[in-house]
C-alpha cells in the first residue's frame, strides 16, 4: 500500500495513537489493530531505523539471566533476585518459542559457546545444572542442545581455539541460540500486518505539538520530514510513548512536568569475515571490564561487540567514534590473541543507543522493561516504555494492549493477527540486483518501492531487502537499486544521482564503509580472502 498522504490524516480521530515504530513501537500497533482498536503508528524516521536496527540481533534463550554476578550463591543469599530471574529467563524462552515457531523464516538458528575457565565463578556442574533449568522453564518444544566439551577437545573447536590462556580452559558448553534476520524487516512486515488490519501507519512524520483536550483526548500535530507542506492535527483517546530514546524528548512537548524516563547506554559493534568453519557459530566472552563481549554469526561474517558506555550525546547524532573502535579491536584481540584481529579486518560497524529505564540507583540505568503511566506526570491517558528488548517485543505489543484495555475499549472489532514474514511476489524471471545479490531480485526492489511505504535508497535497501549489513553494503549495486526503483518512486536522473549520493554518504557515516573510508570490505582474518 502506499504512504498515505499528511492531507488525509487532517482532522481524524483514533482510540490509540503510538508515536515510535521501532520493533516494540510496531508490535504494540499490531496487536492493538488486532483487538479492534483504530489505531495510528507514526515515526519521525522510517520504521526500525533507530535503536531496534542497531542491537545485537539475539533471540536469545535467556541464559544470562541465570548468571547471578560473582557467584551463584548470590541468589541464596537474596532469593528476590532469583525469582526475577527465573520469570526473566522463562519469558525468554517463551519469546524464542513463539518466534521460531511463528516466524521461522526471520530466525536464524546458531551454536553458541560458553567457555569454562578455572578460577571462574561457575564450575561445570553448575553451568550444566543452569541450562538444565532453562530448559525445564522453555515450553519445550525448542530445545537446548546443550553439550558440554572437555577442554583439550575444546581448544579445538572454532572459535574457542584463539581464546588467550587455552592451558586454563576447563571446559566449554555449547548450545542452541537464535537470531532475528533481520529486525528492521521483522518490523516491516509488523507494521504491514498492523496496516492490513486498519491501523494508519506512516514514516517520517514527526510529532511537533502534544495538547490535552477538554474532552479528554490528545491532540497531535504532525508533519512530514520528507517535503509535503502543511501539518495534520489528529486526535487519540490514549496515546503511546514508543519512541525509545526520544521519549523524554516526546514527553516534554506533551507536559513541562514530565520526569525523566530514559537512560541511554551506547553499544557499538564490529563486523569481520571470519573462516568458513566459524559459519553459524559464536561465543560469550568477558571484556577487561568484566562486561559481555560477544561474537555473533551472521550470515557469512562476524560481529563482535558490544560495548557498554552512558551516552549524554545528542540522540539524533550517534555513531561509531575511533576511539569506541580502537577500544574494542583491543578488547577482542585480548579476549582472542591467537586470531590477531586488527583494525583494518573490520569490514563495517554500527553504534545504537539502549533507551534503558532511567533509575538514579544505577548509573548505566535498568534493563528491566516498564510502563510507565504518564498521569503521574501530569499526562492522564498516555503511557510510555521503556527498556523493552527487539527479542521481546511480541510479549510488549501484548502487555501494552492490556495496559490500553485497562483504561478504554476498542471502537472496532477484533481480527486475526498474522506473524507470518512478509515475502516479495514470486518472479523467478526477474534479474538479480547485483551478482553479490543473486537472491535479490529487480523485481523485489520495485514491489518494495511501490508498496512498502519506501521514500529514499536507504529505506529499500537496509530495510526492505537484505543488501544492508552485509560485507560491501551494496556500495557498488546502489546506482541500479536507485534506477530501477525510480519509476516507481517518481525519481528523475537527477534524484537518482542524488539518492546514490546520500546512500553512500550514509555508509562512510553510520558504517564506516566506502571509498576513502577507514574499510573496504576486501581483507578477511587469517588470510582467508574473497
């Protein structure tokens, strides 16, 4: 269907109003369209384009969350903290479940590595008994797999082998993780099911006046961040605060008392071609500041990341800084010495920032998920939420559909929901896109274009098609992506020239990729070239 016009959106009313589709942001539409509500989702950037595009992509089972600190025993002593944990970890494993299960086409199945050391908190019986109870807390029909490797066979493995100090490896325990692939297309094809069920959805139409009406409602202003003149006011009955780590920035416009909310943490990660054996393989290991540093497959590369610093910066200008780079090349290369990572074996990067729960108890803010009810801030009938994980984000699309169940009922009827993957009308006749991209075809990019609310190169080919987050990032296929979406999007010779442009000026800033930037995406670790 194509973006709707700001004209046509003038003067209509709806039950709720969600402002932010990111992952969560689109769920909650989804679901709230699907319990009869009339709903509007809008964003002041394309849909997924902020945080949800820039995370770790983990569907993870939850195993972190049975990881206590320095010692197991830290829950014996405080029995509070293993009750949130036990729910944290089964709702992880609920969350997995469902997706895999529902979604099967956008999860991505890998064997993970926990690594056993001595002088480590956990021993081995106590890593097998954690994955013993998580799989006991799963539903049971994704299993764990979980093995655990002696260490001689496992300085073996891949991976594991480059690991520093392998003479005190004890063991290590492999299992089964998952994979969102991807999520700024899981949020798609999430806000195109909200869409077939009625809701009004539109990208790049920021929110810039909030007022509290005499009846009740709230009055939005809206305009369009891509040229259409003239503004549109719309009115809800309950609106949600979706959008992540604008939320303060949405919740000031709306109440001059509003506290804080957000917290923001930024994380940035690091691309590479590893050897071919490493495929559909990761490992857990801990940075020099005894935090997480991962290393994900992802399709034929290799993220490492993330890092973990407060971020006061401005939210509308985050990305990879050298300094944030040099500090987690050196990290990986402390954590893996044998694999001799450098600089220039990074293909690309990304830096997103965590909308965390704001809590002046801890620095780096909450990680855990909450509603907030702005009518404490003097904003009755709207609500805000923070700390929601993309892993999660089903479970939050359902929670806040109860939360606006609480306070209004639907004016529509209910409908069935569909978490099936959006996929591009068959046309095997159809040329590839590039020969890097065999499996996109033309075809693909102008069905995107004409129905999936596209407005520049960068929207169809990192969130519509799956050429973005690969080694190159169709750096050379963006001239005939933007060719051949041009009829489509009414483009001339000229925009075209232009959208190539910008494309690949958005590669060097967000991604470090391109002509004259830091990586090529040529060189691969261990000699192991293109």
């Amino acid at each position: 269907m194509p973006r709707s016009m700001l004209a046509d959106l003038n003067g209509q009313a709806f039950d709720v109003a969600v402002i932010g589709a990111g992952l969560n942001g689109a769920s909650a539409a989804q679901h709230l369209a699907a319990a009869g509500y009339t709903v509007l989702l809008v964003d002041k950037g394309d849909y997924a384009s902020g945080s949800s595009s820039r995370s770790s992509r983990a569907l993870s089972g939850g195993i972190r969350y049975l990881a206590p600190g320095d010692s197991i025993w830290e829950f014996a002593r405080h029995p509070s903290r293993l009750a949130t944990a036990l729910s944290m970890a089964k709702q992880a494993m609920a969350t997995r479940s469902q997706f895999v299960n529902a979604t099967p086409e956008r999860a991505r199945r890998l064997t993970f590595c926990f690594p056993i050391y001595k002088g480590d908190p956990y021993k081995p019986w106590q890593v097998r008994l954690a994955f013993k109870l998580l799989e006991m807390l799963g539903p049971g029909d994704i299993p764990v797999d979980f093995e655990l490797v002696p260490g001689a066979a496992a300085n073996k493995l891949p991976l594991v082998k480059w690991l520093r100090n392998p003479e005190n490896l004890i063991a290590a325990g492999l299992f089964r993780e998952y994979q969102f692939q991807w999520p700024e297309r899981v949020a798609v094809d999430t806000v195109l099911d909200a869409e077939r069920m009625g809701a009004i959805v539109r990208n790049y139409t920021p929110v810039t006046g909030m007022a509290r009406e005499g009846d009740g409602r709230w009055a939005l202003t809206l305009t369009d961040a891509r040229g259409e003149a003239g503004e549109a006011v719309v009115r809800a009955r309950t609106v949600l605060n979706m959008a992540g780590i604008w939320i303060d920035r949405v919740n000031a416009m709306a109440g001059a008392g509003a506290g804080r909310k957000i917290t923001g943490t930024k994380g940035i990660h690091l691309a590479v071609r590893l050897p071919e054996e490493c495929r559909d393989r990761g490992i857990m290991g801990i940075n020099r500041e005894n935090e997480h540093l991962y290393c994900f497959s992802w399709n034929d590369l290799h993220f490492f990341g993330p890092t973990e610093t407060l971020y006061e910066g401005d939210v509308d200008g985050i990305r990879p800084l050298d300094e944030e780079i040099d500090w987690l090349v050196e990290e990986v290369d402390h954590m893996m010495p044998s694999l001799g990572f450098r600089r220039g074996d990074v293909l690309f990067t990304w830096a997103g920032v965590r909308p965390l729960t704001y809590d002046p108890a801890l620095p780096k803010g909450a990680r855990r998920r909450e509603i907030h009810d702005l009518a404490k801030d003097g904003m009755p009938g709207m609500l805000a939420m923070t700390a929601g994980p993309i892993m999660t984000h089903r479970s939050a699309g359902l929670e806040l559909t109860d939360a606006v169940a609480a306070r209004i009922k639907p004016s529509g009827t209910p409908q069935e929901i569909s978490y099936a993957a959006h996929s591009f009308p068959e046309n095997q006749n159809s040329p590839p896109l590039h020969d890097d991209y065999k499996e996109i075809k033309l075809a693909d990019l102008r069905h995107a274009a004409a129905h999936e609310h596209v407005t520049d190169l960068i929207d169809l080919l990192h969130r519509r098609v799956n050429t973005g987050w690969t080694a190159t990032m169709a750096h050379a296929a963006a001239r005939k992506a933007a060719e051949e979406a041009a009829e489509e999007l009414g483009w001339d010779r000229v925009r075209v020239e232009e959208e190539v442009k910008r494309y690949h000026d958005y590669l060097m800033d967000q991604h470090r990729v391109g002509e004259g930037g830091l990586y090529d995406g040529r060189r691969a670790i261990l000699g192991e070239g293109d």
